[in-house]
C-alpha cells in the first residue's frame, strides 16, 4: 500500500486484481485502527498513528479494470492540521523525536484528546516540552507573535488537566492583556482561559463576568452554556443553573444527538442542582446517566471524568444512607485519578478525603486512618490549598483514634506530625497571622500534645493565643481558655506533676464488657490517678451514701455556675482548706463562658451556695478541675453527698455536650490543690 495525508485527512491506496469485487473487500474502521481484508486474505490490521472519526471514514473502488485498479481508503483524522509521522503506530514510534524547540514542531501532536487514555506520566513529559519551547518562544518573538500564543494555549490545555493553577494564574497575567489587544480567537481563548482556572480555584464570583463576556461576544453555545451553569451551582443559585444547563442540554441533542458531546457533564450539573435542593433520591439516575457516558466513553480505560461522575454518586449514596456503593464508587475513582492525574494530584486528594469519610462512616477504622492520612498529607501539597478542608480531615483523623474506641495508643498520633508541621509553616508564610490562623495552631497542638510531644505543643498554644485574643470578628474566649487549659496540662505533664500515660483503656466502650450492675449509659468517671483508695472508700460508705443522697437531693438544687458565685466558691474553698482555681473573679467568669461552659454546677440550699464543680473540656473529653463542698455544720457524709450529686449533674452535662468521657483525678477533690 501507500498513504498520504492533507489536514483533515488520511488516504491509503491497496492494489486490487481486475477480478476481484467489492463483495470480496472487507474494510473495518475502530477509532485507534484499519482493518482491510481481500477476498479472505488480510493486508491491513494495525494501530494507526493517531485517532480517527470511524463514522466519517469511507472506502471506494478506482482505476475501472486496468493495472492501476485499486482499493482506496479515506480515514478522517479526529484532530485536524496534526501531521501523522506514519500510517501505523509501529512507524510512528520508528521516527525520530521532533525538537520541540525546531521552528516547525507542531504543538498540536501533544494536545491531549478526550478520548485518549489519560497517563500522568505523558502529560508531565509534555508540560516540560511545552513550557521549554513556549519560554523560547516568549523570548525570542514575544507574545505579539501567533506561534508564541499557539504554544502557551497548548501548554495551559496540558497544565489545567494536571492542576497546575497558581502556575496557570500566574502566566495569564501577562498573558490575558497581550491578547485583549487583539481582535481574532486568542482573545476569547484568553478569557476563557482566566475564568477556567479563576473557577477552579474556587474564585466563582470572579469567574462568573469572564463567562458571561464570552457570551456577549460569542452568544449561546452548548459549552459556555455549561460552564456558566456550573458557576451559578457553585454560587448557589439554582433556578439559573438549571436554566442554563438544560439550554445547554438542549444545544447539545440539537448539535450532536442523545450520545455525543459534553452531554455527560451536563447530566451532572442537572443532578448537582438536584442534590443541592435536597432531592437526593431524584438526583442519583441523573448523575448515574453522566457515570455510564463517561465510562461507554472511555471504552474500558481509566478515565478522570469517569471518576469524577464516580465521586458524585457516592456522595449521593452516603447521603442516602447506602455506604457500601458509595465505598465501591470512591474506591475505583481513587485508582482512576491515581492512573489518569496522577498520585499526588488534587483529584486524587480528594478522592481519598471523600474515601476516609466514607470508612469512617462504616466505623471501619484502620482503613478510614489510611486514606485520611493520604489526603492530609496530599491536600497540604496542593497548590490551592484550603484550610478548611485539612481542619476537616485533620479532625476526622483525630476521631478515628479517639471516638467509639476501648484503648488510646496516642503513639500513633506521631504519624501525622510531618504533616502538621508542613501545613503549619505554610500557614505561617502564606496566611493572614489571625483566627482563622490560630485555629490551625490550636488544633496542631492539640495533635502534638496528644502524641506526647509537649514542649512543642506548648509552642503552638502560645501561637495561637495572642491571635485568638486580636480577633475581633467572633468570640474567641473559649478558643483561648481551651488552649490555656491544654497549656496548664503540658507544663504538669513537663513539670512531672501528672504522668499521662501514652497508652490506655477506655472503661465501658465497644469490645469491652460492662459490669453486671452497670445500668448508666452516660459519660466515664474516670480515675486517672489515686483510683485504687478513691474506689475503696466509696465500697465502704456505699450503704451509708445512697441514704444520706436522698436526704441532700431532697434539700439541695443544682444549678450551673455563674460569675456572680466566685465569691462563694472563694469562700468554700478558704472553709475546707483547698486553693481555688481562679484566683479573680474575671479569670472565673472567662471559663464559665469558655472553656467550662455548660459544664460548671454549683449546689445551693435556702439560697446559700452549699457546693461547687468546676469542669473544662479540651474538645475530646471533659475535666473534673476542682470539687468542692462544705460540711462544717452537716457532717462529712452530707459533704459526700453534695459532691457525688454535683458529679452527676457534671456528667449529664458532659454527655448533653456530645464529649467523650468526664475524666477526675483524685486531687479535685483532695487537699492537694484543686488544678487538674
């Protein structure tokens, strides 16, 4: 045989025998190859160089009966103006390598196409050819000449399948005015360029007149119609979403019938505006439609749209209550954009966020810390990052250790301090210093004194502190007694005061049986140190107790705590020989309003305060921090009895606060001190 090619097209020519006909020909057209058969005999059956349109191709028989008879066969390329180096793929990869910086290259051969498998790897290769040839370029002719323009688009196609959009950003600063200058395609190309990855980062409101100035110039098309349709979902307006997706629905059947064009991305904008009117159950077949375009289109390859649709239909299915297809779903989108956009790519970090929110979801513990130490570590990395979204995964990492769990190895909390401390300095040097700052910085040091790392800890509170204290916006006192409290337990932990052990039993938790006689389903009281004494005493007054419990029950109403109930407090506290807490009346009332809110309770009878409990929570679990009680004229056992009344109330506070357990040393109570 022997071929040429013109822009659009692709011809082959196979000599053919004056007697044979075109019954004997058999020709079969496949988007990636040509099979030729004559007369039962094959002479053709190769991968072609490139991608073609099978149902454009066609097949004709020339020459009449001479010697110069023969089949000829028309492919249509799938890209126009790319020249082939060969027929086959075979003689392609036979040729050498053009130079990308030649005068000639072609930048169109390394357009990536939909249809085409997506490898990380090849797109990568071809961000650095682009961009070698596109600085050359930029130096040599500036951006006044076409070819520099021609070569910049074609590295931005590349860059924003891979994410690359501060870089992107960066580029279309000095490039969108150069071509705003201009009057042919490149100045539409430069503002839809800006407004895709303005979208991307999430910036919807900037996006959103960069897409409606395409439509004045361009009018209604079927893509510019989806793409502000997805903005206006974004925005949360929906009634225009849906209007411009269904015109965009609309041009599509109209251009290309029920199968072709974008019509799969449309479908899923159609069920994200479903499924954000709650519609749930309505939006699932929709966004199913877009999953199975996406996948007859990928015809079997790993594709990212695929799992993007993927994605989407998990969510609906989590919200429906059905984890397990859901898990299915995230678990094949996970494996596809670790193929098509490669293992550290944002897609990839949030599919393994959405993963770990999914196995936590089934309780399915070791698996959910896996795929969310994956996405912390993978979202920290992201050129756009957003802290939101690490606070979410980094509480959740947190639950997975902390929550519905009978032991507490806090060794393991090490695994996420690389992390941490990456994300950390990134807050630091890309952030304003302010709450939203502090609030990483609180929540790093929590991890890090849960790992036992306290001096460092320590650092991080004291970061946080004195930004909290600026913040004007909200209420940040019970951020700053949280972090104050958490600051008071490292330096006794450094100070060897408290000895926190590194790893323990949780009493009364799943995988650990209860006692017999054990009927409270409530918080913990748990005894973290002289436990063995406390626990005997109880035993031994327990007959004397439950009676003297109805008396004073009868007697006394408990109440929380309010600042007005300092001097009272001070008062007992003087009267039984103990330290208090507070030492002013304004570091009491910041932690009733901060970190002890809800969870402080005083004991009062005929309007005198006759007890007090004051408790603090670190997010995790509650802490009984001083018990104090007067029996100077009823006796111990009435003392005894007003503190176990203000533990329960502590407790039920404790549990109304979604907090894990009420943890009490036995120094709240004791002569020791009342710090925890």
């Amino acid at each position: 045989y022997d071929w040429s090619q013109s822009d659009s097209e692709v011809t082959v020519r196979f000599p053919l025998d004056p007697s044979i006909g075109k019954d004997k020909l058999k020709v079969k057209f496949e988007p990636s190859a040509l099979s030729v058969s004559i007369a039962g005999s094959s002479v053709f059956s190769n991968e072609l160089a490139a991608k073609i349109a099978p149902d454009d191709c066609f097949w004709a028989i020339e020459g009449g009966s001479g010697a110069d008879r023969c089949l000829v066969v028309t492919l249509y390329k799938k890209k126009d103006k790319v020249q082939w180096k060969g027929l086959t793929k075979e003689e392609e990869s036979a040729t050498p390598e053009a130079d990308v910086l030649a005068p000639d290259f072609d930048v169109m051969a390394l357009e990536h196409d939909d249809d085409d498998p997506e490898r990380v790897e090849e797109q990568e290769e071809n961000e650095r050819k682009l961009e070698a040839r596109y600085k050359k370029l930029l130096e040599e002719k500036g951006l006044e000449d076409e070819s520099t323009l021609q070569t910049f688009f074609a590295l931005f196609d590349n860059c924003i399948q891979l994410y690359r959009l501060n870089k992107l950003y960066d580029y279309l600063q000095v490039v969108v005015p150069a071509c705003r200058k201009r009057t042919d395609k490149y100045k539409l190309k430069a503002i839809q360029a800006l407004a895709f990855v303005l979208w991307k980062q999430s910036k919807f409101r900037e996006a959103l007149p960069l897409f409606h100035e395409m439509e004045e110039i361009l009018g209604k098309g079927a893509a510019l119609c989806e793409n502000i349709a997805h903005t206006y979902n974004s925005l949360g307006d929906y009634d225009k979403a849906e209007d411009y997706f269904r015109q965009a629905l609309k041009f599509i059947e109209q251009e290309h019938g029920l199968n072709r064009g974008n019509r799969g991305g449309v479908l899923l904008g159609l069920g994200l505006v479903r499924d954000r009117l709650g519609k749930h159950r309505e939006a699932l077949p929709v966004v199913k439609q877009a999953y199975e375009f996406y996948k007859e289109r990928a015809n079997g390859a790993p594709a990212s749209l695929q799992a993007k649709a993927g994605i989407s239909c998990a969510k609906l299915h989590a919200k429906l209550g059905e984890l397990p297809q859901a898990e299915a779903y995230i678990k094949e989108a996970v494996h596809m954009y670790e193929v098509t956009c490669g293992e550290t790519s944002p897609l990839t970090a949030s599919a393994y966020h959405e993963l770990g929110r999914c196995l936590w979801a089934q309780r399915k513990r070791e698996d959910a810390q896996k795929a969310l130490a994956r996405a912390y570590e993978l979202e920290a990395m992201k050129d756009a990052w957003d802290l939101v979204t690490l606070l979410e995964i980094h509480n959740l990492l947190m639950d997975t250790h902390l929550k519905e769990t009978s032991n507490i190895d806090r060794a393991k909390f090490a695994d996420y301090f690389k992390t941490s401390e990456f994300i950390a300095s990134r807050v630091r040097k890309s952030l304003p210093q302010d709450g939203n700052a502090a609030v990483y910085y609180k929540a790093a040091g929590e991890l890090k004194a849960w790992g036992g790392k306290y001096v460092e800890a320590k650092e991080l509170f004291n970061e946080a502190i004195p930004l909290f204290e600026k913040e004007k916006a909200t209420d940040c006192s019970g951020l700053i007694q949280a972090c104050r409290d958490m600051l008071s337990f490292c330096e006794r932990n450094l100070a060897g005061t408290q000895n926190s052990p590194m790893n323990f039993e949780v009493p009364g938790e799943k995988g650990e049986p209860a006692e017999a006689d054990d009927e409270y389903s409530g918080p913990i009281i748990e005894e973290v140190e002289d436990e063995g004494d406390a626990k005997e005493e109880v035993k031994k007054a327990e007959a004397a107790a439950a009676a003297e419990d109805i008396a004073v029950a009868a007697s006394l109403e408990y109440r929380q705590a309010a600042a007005s109930d300092f001097a009272a407090a001070l008062q007992l506290c003087a009267a039984s020989g103990r330290t208090p807490l507070f030492a002013d009346q304004a570091s009491f009332s910041r932690h009733l309003t901060g970190a002890g809110v809800g969870l402080c309770f005083v004991a009062a009878s005929e309007g005198s305060v006759r007890g007090v409990a004051l408790c603090g929570s670190d997010g995790v679990f509650a802490h009984l921090l001083q018990l104090v009680a007067s029996g100077a004229d009823s006796g111990a056992a009435r003392e005894a009895a007003v503190c176990r009344g203000l533990v329960e109330q502590c407790a039920e506070a404790t549990r109304a606060a979604g907090l894990r357990a009420l943890r009490a040393e036995g120094t709240a109570a004791g002569d020791a001190g009342g710090e925890l």
